[in-house]
C-alpha cells in the first residue's frame, strides 16, 4: 500500500487548483479574501491530520472546506433573515454561529471525507 504523505502540495499550489471552484461555489468575488479562506482551510486539515503539507487526494476536502469558512464569516457578521413581514415591511436578523465548527475549524461532514490522523513520534 503506497503512502498517502508520498504525493503532498503547498498551500500556494493548493490555492491555485481550487480558487476558481471556491469562488463559484461561495459567490465572493475577491481573490485576496477566498485565498486566505482556502489557506485557513489547508491549515485546518493539516491541524487535524497532524501533517506538514497536504496530501494531494485531499485537496476536493479544502474545496469543500473553504466555500463553507467564507460563508460562516459572511452570516456571522451580517446575519441572516430570520423573519419578514410584509404587511409592516419588517425585517428581522439573526446572528449566531450558522455552523458548528470543531475545535480543528472542521464541520463533521469534511472529517468524515479525512481520514484518521496519524501518529507523531518525537
């Protein structure tokens, strides 16, 4: 069985290959804001993974990862629609956490995509 740490890529290279599916996917429009949101979503991983540089296979989890940050810190500062009314055009916002993030910035649904972390042996 081959090591999956064998084939690993930078955050730059990382940043490169997913930058256009994450601005799709999360409608923001600068670079500069989904490139940090994409590293924070590598570094993330690689938290969790307890790995210096992601494996290649992995990058379709940063994809996933990265559109889901941008929209968290999105509803956290300006809220959601939680009420409308019409007949007094009223409108009501909501702040709160959107989603819930473990304590490695992951939602349950990309750790099960990872696989288990590795050992490190000082």
């Amino acid at each position: 069985m081959a090591d999956m740490y064998a084939d690993c890529v930078s955050v730059k290279k990382c940043i490169a290959l997913t930058k256009d599916a994450v601005m799709k996917e999360s409608g923001q429009t600068d670079e500069s804001i989904v490139a940090a949101y994409i590293e924070r979503a590598y570094m993330s991983i690689c938290n969790y993974l307890w790995c210096d540089e992601l494996p290649r296979r992995l990058i379709p989890a940063v994809g996933a990862l990265a559109p889901i940050l941008v929209r968290y810190a999105e509803q956290s500062a300006t809220g959601y629609v939680s009420q409308k009314s019409q007949g007094g055009r009223s409108v009501s916002f909501q702040y709160s956490d959107g989603i819930k993030l473990d304590e490695y910035g992951l939602t349950t649904a990309i750790r099960a995509m990872l696989p288990l972390p590795r050992l490190r042996c000082f």
